[in-house]
C-alpha cells in the first residue's frame, strides 16, 4: 500500500532543504524585528525602570486601575457570555424551523442586528436607557455595553449554531425520524450535541471577540473597562503609555489564551464521550411519529 497522502505528496530532500531555509530565515527577520523594536524603546527611554517599576514592583497601580478595569472587563464579557449563548441557539434552532413565519423572522433578526455595527448598539441601548429607564447613570455604561454586545453576538452565534446542525449527515435526521422521535427530541437528544463539537472553535472565537469588544465600551460610553484604565494609570505614574499598553495586552491574551486551553481540553473531552458511548433511546421517543422536517441549507446572500 503507498504510503503517499491523498492531498499531497510526502516532501522530497529539495523540498525539506528549502523548508527548513525558509523556517530559519523566518525566525532570523523575526529576531531581527523584535531586536529593532526594543533598540527603539531603549533610544526612546521606553525601558527604563520608572516606566515599569509601578507594574513590576508595587501594587497600588494594579489595585487601583488594572484589577478593577480587568474586572469590569469580565463582568461585562461573563454576561455577554451568558446571555449571547443561549439567545443565538433559540434563534439559530428557529431558523431550522419547518414554520416559515417562525425561520423568516429570526432569519430578518439574525440579518438586521448582524449588519449594525456592535459599537453603534451600543450607543443605541446606553440612549435607550437614559430615556426610558432609571437605571443610574454610574451602571448605565454596563447595562449599554452588556445590550450591544448580547444583541450582535447572538446573531453571529445563530449562524454558528445553524451551520453547525447543517454540517451532520442528512442521515443523522434520517434515522431520528426513522425511530418516532419528534422534531424537539431529535434536536436536543440528536442533533445539538453532535454539532457542539464542530461548532467548538467558532464560539470559542466569538467569546474571544466579545471580552475585546468590552474596550469599545471604554472609548464611547466612559465603562471602566480594562483599556480604559489605562488613561488615569498612565497619567497617575508619568505618562509611561508603552508600560501600561503592553501590561494590558499581557492580560488580554493571558484572558484569551486561557479560553483557547478551555475550549480545546472541552473539545477533546467530549469527543472521549462520544467514543466511549452511544446515544439511548428511551421508550417516550418512540411513542409518536415526528413530523417531517428538512434541514435544507439556505442560498447564501
């Protein structure tokens, strides 16, 4: 039996040479980039240790600007989470629907909210709530930011969840109905937990997108979001803007790198589930013929 892959062919000795080359001198620019970056910061006196000894060697900087901001940054982003979720499957799952008044308005909610700018949902629902609520002006820049982000983030997460169910086998639906399972039980015993795995790595970008979107928050609605912090901090310790700026990017990706670990530790562990066993089928899902129901894929548009 050849050895050879079905897409390409196995490298020759021409073809690792030049690889490796090109590998070396990619880490070689690389290097070479960073080494000019810090040469610069070192000319500019961006190194220098009053810059950053308030980061590296005391505390009152972290206590009183970034553990609060980074706070209000995953409160926000934990409740966009929360609620953005759930809402994007309802109406990812009601766009699947074999009622065309059911699919054709979540299909226009999905579509509207997708196209609105996240910032200018925002702006919208901080108005909103100064117009027609009581909510005090100190918590309204949350409640305005937890809006924008829960209502474009359920939409693109409709897709997700819609893409995600289309991407099974025909065959999957096939059999559900076979059984006399109804179209209820067949997503929720069949579909939906199968489709989780493969929709994994978009959600998982799509929960990256929202705690960096928190920022947009900080920039127009005066939330004390993380990035936002960084104006006072800087201004309390002597404009060290470059300190301040990398210290924050440090905890975005630290924030987002952890949510990377999670999702792939998740991913792996419920593909384990699915080996180690299979779906039961209980004497209720049997008791009724399901209706049909086609999971057609729509034109895109």
């Amino acid at each position: 039996m050849s050895t050879q892959s079905v897409l390409y062919d196995i490298p020759g000795p021409r073809a690792k040479r030049r690889n490796l080359s090109l590998a070396v001198l990619f880490v070689v620019l690389f290097a070479a980039a960073i080494w000019w970056a810090i040469s610069m910061m070192a000319q500019k006196g961006q190194l220098d240790w009053a810059k950053w000894s308030p980061y590296l060697a005391g505390t009152e900087a972290w206590t009183t600007f970034l553990l609060p901001g980074l706070l209000n940054t995953l409160k926000a982003a934990g409740l966009s989470i929360v609620i953005a979720l759930p809402v994007g499957a309802i109406l990812g799952i009601a766009r699947l629907s074999d009622h065309w008044w059911i699919s054709k308005t979540a299909g226009a909610l999905v579509e509207f909210f997708r196209a609105i700018p996240v910032l200018l949902l925002m702006i919208f629902a901080n108005e909103a709530y100064a117009l027609f609520t009581d909510i005090h002006r100190d918590i309204r820049p949350l409640y305005a930011v937890v809006t924008g982000l829960v209502i474009y983030n359920s939409s693109v997460l409709a897709e997700v969840v819609r893409a995600g169910i289309l991407s099974l086998p025909k065959g999957q639906t096939e059999a559900s109905l076979a059984i006399g399972m109804r179209k209820g039980q067949m997503m929720t015993n069949v579909l939906l937990p199968q489709a989780v795995t493969a929709m994994l790595p978009a959600i998982v970008s799509q929960i990256v997108v929202i705690v960096k979107d928190t920022a947009l928050g900080g920039a127009i609605l005066n939330f004390s979001e993380l990035i936002a912090q960084a104006r006072p901090a800087q201004s309390y310790y002597g404009a060290n803007v470059i300190a301040t700026l990398v210290v924050i990017a440090v905890l975005f990706i630290l924030i987002n790198s952890l949510l990377s670990w999670f999702a792939s530790w998740l991913e792996r562990w419920l593909r384990s589930r699915k080996k180690g066993g299979g779906t039961v089928v209980g004497a209720d899902m049997v008791e009724e013929q399901a209706p049909g129901i086609h999971l057609q894929d729509e034109p895109s548009k």
